[in-house]
C-alpha cells in the first residue's frame, strides 16, 4: 500500500470518528435565570447540540413568584440543564423554586450549572455561634430531586475552598471545574510571554491554583497582622522586571489585590495584572481599577474575569483594564459529560 493511500485511509477514518463522536452527542435543553441569558445564548452558541428553552419570570402583587416553565411537556425524557446566578438572596428562592421542579417532569437528566457558588467563602465556624453559610447553600443544592436519570449533575467553578466538595450529599453528583485555562490561553497571546510570571496573593491561592500554573515562574505573597492591621508582603519569589499575573479564585473588595500590587511593583515588577474567576465587587468595588485616564499611573495593565457574575459584566461594560473571558465553551463541554 502506498503511503498516500494509507494517509488517505487514516483521514477517513479520522472522519469517520469525528461523525461517530458528533452524533454521540446528547441534545441538552437549557433553561437560564433572567441575569445569565447572554451566558446562555453564548453557550447555545457553542454547540448545535444546546437548545436554549424559557421561563416565565412572573411576580404576584405580593413579590412572590408566579412562574410558569414553558414547553414542559416537550422536554419529557430529554435531557436538562439549568443556567443558575445566586447573586443574591433575593433570586434563590425563584431559582430553587424552578431547580426543584425540573426534575420531576420524567427528564432522561438534570444538570444544574452554578459558575459561582456565592457562600464559598463563609465556609468555616472560628467561634461558636459563626454561621457556615456554605454548609447551609451546599444542603439546598443536595436536596435536588432525583430525575428518572439519577442524581443531579452541579457544575460550580473554581469553588473557594477544596474542602467544600465534601459538603454535598450523596444525592447530588458535584463536578468542580476551573477556569484556569481560559486564563492560560489568553497569556500566551500576550507579547513577551516569556517574561509572564505568577503571584498568589496568599497560600490559599497557591493551594488551590499552583499545580494548574506550573509552566510560569511564580511568586507568593502572605497576609501578616500588624496590630490592627493586615499587611501583605513578598513571601517567595522575584518580580523584577517581569510582567506579574496576580490569581485567585474571587474579588470583593479588591483591597488585596491593590496591596499585593503595591509589593509587586516595589519589587521591580515592570507590569502587574490580575486574574479572578469570579469578579463579584459588591458596590461597584470594580471602579476602583478603571483606567480613568487622568494622568495617574495606571496599576493594573490587566484585569481578568469570567462571566460567572453577570451583573459584574454588565456594569464593567468594556472599561479598561478589565476583559472578560467567556466560560460558554467550557460550560458546553460541561453539559456532555
């Protein structure tokens, strides 16, 4: 056999696989909250095999909610997902209203996708009478019905801390997912990505990030009490001269990420930047990091986040330094697991 004829038949066959996987595919009908139908359009957008479907986000008089999930009968034995944003406390309830139901309607599955598990950093007691919120979040998720499939499937992104995964039931099937790699690809589009290093604000973060970043040098910081005070300082590692990619899980505040690119900076770091997966900066804490173009040195050449808080994106809009980086794709490879 000739070389092309054999290259010809690997091409084929090639083919015939991608056709054979394409097909193996399963149709998932997505239904979303009001705050993530652009993450739900760009997810449908991500593959053929994503039908968005709709809810009636009604109120009666009394702010309770008046619901109504359209085409329910069509989605008899198919498969589901919901597109969740706990935000706030106020857009639980509805959501969990729906959650539970969608199940029930004899679906093949259910998969709920939660990008930001909200309570995630309230995860621990320090004092008797501290209130772990996570623990109580992870118990309402647990409580998801069982479709005619079996458990639920949660897809949550970069969850704060690794041992929140042990807070699920046996009920619900949690799937932890990062979104690492969007911050990766976006890195090596940068110019001079050789001179890119990485910061972890704390050890936490270096826990929880390190070994997903190995190819980068990297730099550690800590967080010290004086008196009062928090003081951030350089742990392990050199900035100088390098482009410096501070990463963590969150921001709220941000009063972190400023220190730490105050230290960097101080150490000889030619650029700083920043990566968060979830930006959730509660009263628009994010102007704080705008470029405001009044002469002062800007501090971060980068901000990046994902859209796992929506109203975050929608407020940002396209002001510098920040980009967003989509999680539909890999929310779409999520969906066929």
């Amino acid at each position: 056999m000739s070389e092309n004829a054999a290259n010809n038949i690997m091409d084929t066959q090639i083919c015939k696989d991608a056709i054979v996987s394409e097909l193996q595919k399963k149709k998932v009908h997505l239904f979303y909250c009001l705050e993530c139908e652009e993450l739900a359009r760009n997810i449908a957008s991500e593959s053929d095999h994503i039908t968005l479907q709709s809810i009636n986000w009604r109120s009666f008089a009394d702010g309770f909610p008046n619901l109504f999930i359209n085409n329910a009968h069509e989605i008899r034995g198919q498969h589901v997902a919901f597109l969740a944003s706990f935000s706030s406390p106020a857009v639980i309830f509805e959501q969990i209203s729906v959650i539970y139901l969608l199940p029930r309607l004899f679906v093949a599955s259910f998969t709920l996708v939660l990008p930001f598990f909200p309570t995630g950093s309230f995860e621990r007691m320090e004092e008797e009478g501290d209130v772990a919120t996570a623990f109580t979040m992870a118990r309402i998720v647990s409580n998801i019905p069982i479709s005619r499939g079996g458990p639920t499937s949660v897809v949550i992104y970069d969850i704060h801390a690794l041992q929140e995964r042990f807070y699920f039931a046996d009920q619900v099937l949690p799937l932890f997912e990062t979104g690492i790699p969007l911050l990766t690809k976006r890195l090596q589009q940068l110019p001079e990505t050789e001179k890119v290093i990485v910061a972890f604000p704390d050890d936490g973060a270096w826990k929880r990030f390190h070994k997903l970043l190995d190819q980068y040098p990297t730099v550690v910081c800590t967080k010290v009490r004086e008196g009062d005070k928090r003081i951030v300082r350089l742990k392990e590692g050199n900035p100088a001269g390098c482009h410096v990619v501070i990463v963590d899980d969150l921001v709220q505040s941000g009063g972190t990420l400023i220190e730490c690119q105050k230290v960097l900076a101080a150490h000889g770091a030619a650029k700083v930047s920043a990566y968060v997966t979830h930006g959730v900066f509660p009263k628009s804490s994010w102007e704080r990091f705008t470029h405001k173009n009044n002469g002062l040195e800007e501090a971060f050449a980068y901000f990046w986040i994902t859209d796992s808080c929506p109203q975050t994106v929608k407020a940002i809009g396209n002001k510098a330094p920040f980009e967003v980086l989509s999680l539909a794709g890999s929310i779409a490879d999520a969906l066929q697991i």
